[in-house]
C-alpha cells in the first residue's frame, strides 16, 4: 500500500537549519509530483512547496521563499525539505504529501512531523 514517511522534525533556535526527509513506497514515486505541507496550532494547513515529478520544477510559499528548498530523489523514493534561517514562524508540524496524478486517484499524507523554532 501506499506510505508516506516523514522523519527530521525538531527542536532548532531562530537562524538555524533543518532537513526534513519524505520516504516514498507502494507506488511508482518517479511518476509523481509530491508536497510538503505545514499545519500550525490553531492555523489551516497550508502549502509550503511542490516540486514536479522529475524534480524540474518548485514552487514555495511566499512566507518560505529564499529560505527553503525542496528536492526528489527518485532512486530512494524520498523528498526533501531543506529549512535554512528558521523563524518562529514556522514552528508548526510538517506533513509530506503525495497529491493526485489522475481523476478518482487519492492522496496520502503522512502522519507528520513536528519543528519548532524558538526565539
């Protein structure tokens, strides 16, 4: 079945750095774009970045421009989300999606990952 695994969530000081990791299975990743998506206390979740199938195009959220960065590795299955000059504003919990590639297909989320920037 299809799983969606994040892992690199923590505790960091404002400026610091963090890499979030997304391993992919039970379906052909190459084939799909893939999202990372935040969600803080009290907040809706939203978009944070996208990043085509292979890898050839991003996309970010205006509030994380210049500072993230999301890439695909499609020999081990897995996205990244490389987080640079942390705020507190970003303190929320990090999900990896996989979005639809096709009418009446679902998407998966993982079950998250929680970071935390304090001031």
């Amino acid at each position: 079945q299809v799983q969606v695994v994040e892992s690199g969530g923590g505790l960091v000081q404002s400026g610091g750095s963090l890499r979030l990791s997304c391993a992919a299975s039970g379906f052909s990743f190459s084939y799909y774009a893939m999202r990372w998506y935040r969600q803080a206390p009290g907040k809706e979740r939203e978009l944070v970045a996208h990043i085509t199938s292979a890898g050839g195009s991003t996309n970010y959220a205006d509030s994380v421009k210049g500072r993230f960065t999301i890439s695909k590795d499609n020999a081990k299955n897995t996205v990244y989300l490389q987080m640079s000059s942390l705020k507190p504003e970003d303190t929320a919990v990090y999900y990896c999606n996989r979005p639809r590639r096709v009418r009446g297909e679902s998407e998966y989320w993982g079950q998250g990952t929680q970071v935390t920037v304090t001031s």
